[in-house]
C-alpha cells in the first residue's frame, strides 16, 4: 500500500488532497504511520519501530494500524498494491 503521490503533508500532520479539495488532520502517531508508509516500510517494520518507540505491544499496534489503513482506503489517501 503506498499513499498518493499528490498529496501534501505538513510538518505538523496537516494533509491536503488536491485532487478532491479535501483536507485533514492527523495526531503524532498518524503522522509518523504515514512518513513510514511513504518511506516504503512494510507492516513488520512499521510495526517494529511503533512497538519500540511506544508503550504498546504488537497485537495491539496491528489492530489500531488496520483500523488508520481502512480509514485512509475509505478517503481514497492511499493506492493499493494490487
């Protein structure tokens, strides 16, 4: 899964859509997901630095990133690689 290329992300998590106008806000944590992702992280490894970086064990991590993954699906934020 890879987040579109056409999108600006701030600094401060601001993210803007040019293609449908739309904008958002993310937390820390949603913000760094993201960055991974555009980084190429793959799961293991995005997992691998939250759990290590937060008080939170992999379970747990995998279950609220599946849930921030079908968010930015439901947006159409991100192309999947299929």
């Amino acid at each position: 899964m890879q987040i579109k290329k056409s999108l600006a992300i701030s600094e401060t998590g601001f993210v803007f859509d040019p293609s449908t106008g739309d904008s958002y806000t993310l937390n820390p944590i949603g913000l760094e997901i993201i960055t991974l992702l555009r980084e190429g992280k793959s799961r293991d490894a995005i997992t691998k630095v939250m759990t290590q970086t937060y008080d939170v064990d992999s379970h747990t991590f995998e279950r609220y990133y599946y849930d921030f993954l079908g968010m930015l699906k439901q947006m159409q934020l991100v192309k999947t690689d299929e």
